[in-house]
C-alpha cells in the first residue's frame, strides 16, 4: 500500500471530533423578551422526530450543539397556557472565528422583527457606547440596548440602520447596517 493511501484510509477511519458550539436562543414578543417565559425545542434541519436538546421555560437559554443547521421551534406560555408558537428554520450553527465557539439567535414571536448582535473583536461585549438609529433621523435611538455579558442586542424592526459608535471623546457613524426578517446579524466593532 502506498503512503499517500494509508493516510487517506487512516483519516476516513478516524474523523476528527467537531467542536461543540454554544448555541444561545432569546425569545421575544416585538421589543419585550419572553426568554423566561418561553420553551425552546432544537431539532436538525429537516428531523423533527428527534429533538437534540429541549430548554424548558425560566431554564438557562443555552446548549451545546455540534456545527450543523437547525430548527428550532420556541413556545410562549402565559400561566401554563400556550400563547405562540413560532418555529425558526435553518439557522446555520458553524464555528465562525468571529464568534469564539458562542452563537446567538433571536427568535421573535412577532413578524417583522430582526435582531442585530454588537460584540467587539475579541467576542466580548463592546466597552464602547453602540447606538441604533432610523438612517438619515439620528434624533432618538430606534431601539433600546438590550446588555448582555458578551454582547449588545438590539431587536428592531427588520432594515437598515445607522449605528453611532463612541470611544471616549471620539464617534464614527457606520450608515445602512441591514438587520434582517426573521434573523440574527453579528456585527462586530470596527
């Protein structure tokens, strides 16, 4: 047998191990979270027999998942009644170097919403001051700063925005930022 051959035959007998990712999901109801209040179920893309993790309502909002697309199906109950259901499909869960291993999706119960994820580089939450505004109407944000440990959300009404970025004295605007239907955009700080 020649090297180049055993090699080959000795890596399609032993697969590498993929790295798990850290797969968040945030429920919300247009602008208000209902993370606490909502079940998530995750199944592959396409194999809903078969769940690969289930987070109960007021349980934590985080799974390891193997990279790979999935669906994912979110439950809003209200006093032990079922008030929404909404399924997303085919979110892509890959270890995207921007993302160090932790992903994020939003998924709104409401139609018309996106959600746009601020982090700096180094996948931490932006130390700078990030703000969301209507494009050319920079008179009042267009969304509220919703904090989180690694990074900054908003969950707005699905287009484009500008985003007004402030480091100490100095501040860059960053014009026609799409937040898309139905999605979760990370947008790191230049």
């Amino acid at each position: 047998m020649t090297p180049w051959l055993f090699v080959a035959l000795t890596l399609l007998g032993n697969p590498s191990v993929e790295q798990a990712i850290l797969l968040e999901i945030r429920a919300f109801d247009g602008v208000t979270e209902v993370s606490e209040a909502s079940r998530v179920i995750v199944h592959r893309a396409g194999q809903r027999e078969q769940p690969v993790a289930q987070l109960g309502a007021g349980a934590g909002r985080t799974v390891k998942v193997a990279p790979g697309i999935y669906d994912v199906q979110a439950i809003h109950e209200v006093a032990g009644r079922v008030v929404n259901i909404r399924w997303a499909e085919r979110l892509v869960v890959m270890p995207y170097p921007d993302e160090a291993g932790h992903h994020l999706e939003v998924i709104n119960f409401q139609t018309g919403y996106g959600a746009l994820q601020v982090r700096d580089t180094d996948a931490r939450a932006s130390d700078a001051d990030v703000a969301l505004f209507a494009p050319k109407d920079h008179t009042q944000p267009a969304g509220a700063r919703i904090a989180a440990p690694a990074y900054a959300l908003f969950v707005v009404r699905a287009g484009a925005y500008d985003i007004f970025v402030k480091r100490g004295a100095k501040g860059n605007w960053h014009p026609g930022v799409d937040v898309p239907l139905d999605r979760t955009r990370l947008w790191i700080v230049p």
